[in-house]
C-alpha cells in the first residue's frame, strides 16, 4: 500500500470537505468520534462479536448489491466489510495528517501472530478503540503510529490486502468527492 499517496489523496479530500462547509480546520474530535464510530459500523458488517447469533449468521458479510438491476449482468457487486474498513481508513490518515506525521516515516506492517494467536477480533477492535480515544487526548504521533499499526494489522485480520485495500480506498476517496458536489 501506497501510503504517501493516501496521505496526497486525503489531503486533497480534506481539503475539499473544508471549503465545501466553510472551516478553517476540521475538529479533531469529530474525526476521532468518526473513526469510533466507523470501526463499529466495520465490526457490525464483520459479525464475530455477535455471541447470540448461530454460527453460520456470524460470518462477515463481504457481498452486497449496490445498484439493483433488472438484469443479472447489469447488477453491480461489492464488499461491505471492505467498504466500511475503507472509510476508517479515510480517519485514521486524515487524523495523520492534521498532527503533522510524515508519510514518509510510516513504514511497512509487520505483524507477530504469535501476539495474536486466535485473531481475537472484538478484543483487537476494542483495544484499537481505546487508542483512537487516547489519540483524541494526546493528538501525539507516537499515538498515531500505534493506530495506524493495529487498524493495519485489523485489514490484514480481516483477510484485506494491501493492494485490495488501496484500491478500495481510492474508490471511495472518489465518491467522497463526488459527495461533497452533490451536497452530502
């Protein structure tokens, strides 16, 4: 994954968003509740949590319509568990680059299985929770980093890549655009 180029994106999306509603910066605390929200909304599509359900309604949920057709080729597909991760990932740079992290200094991922030997996804998702939070009070990069690392190794959790992950995001980047004109 390209991140300088995620960060060059979302700059320009960010700064979109804040002509289009008139601010000078956005709040910080918004983007964090955002991001809070959003990794909620991405647990809800990926269903682990849901102890009440039976197992086989517990599975993420990774096709959905987007446009209903009348003709089955006309019909147009796409992963929700992805979709929603992706719109984290829009807060998660975003926050990023509103504390001054250089993108250059975000380095590759690598992750320790051994430290997560059950993919325990509701604990990962909660304890990535509390760093968004603590993120919020610190707005420090070191904060940042621990973020972006578990909400990286979150995706690749989830069965993500890194380059399913980019192109998704730069999908999504272009309808956040495409918001913005119409008035979202």
């Amino acid at each position: 994954m390209n991140i300088k180029k995620l960060f060059e994106m979302q700059k320009v999306l960010d700064n979109h968003i804040l002509r289009e509603q008139n601010l000078n910066v956005a709040p910080f605390d918004k983007r964090c509740l955002a991001l809070v929200v959003e990794l909620g909304e991405c647990a809800n599509e990926e269903k682990s949590f849901k102890y009440w359900k039976v197992p086989e309604k517990r599975k993420p949920n990774v096709k959905a319509l987007r446009n209903p057709a009348m003709m089955s080729e006309d019909q147009e597909w796409y992963n929700p568990l992805l979709d929603e991760y992706v719109d984290c990932l829009h807060f998660v740079v975003s926050l990023g680059i509103s504390i001054g992290v250089d993108p250059e200094k975000v380095k590759p991922v690598r992750i320790n299985w051994e430290e997560i030997p059950e993919k325990d996804l509701t604990n990962h998702i909660l304890a990535l929770t509390r760093k968004v939070i603590n993120l919020n009070y610190t707005r420090s990069k070191p904060v940042w980093f621990k973020v972006y690392n578990d909400f990286y190794t979150f995706g690749i959790m989830l069965g993500f890549t890194s380059e399913e992950i980019e192109q998704a995001y730069m999908e999504k980047n272009q309808i956040n655009h495409e918001r913005q004109e119409s008035g979202y």
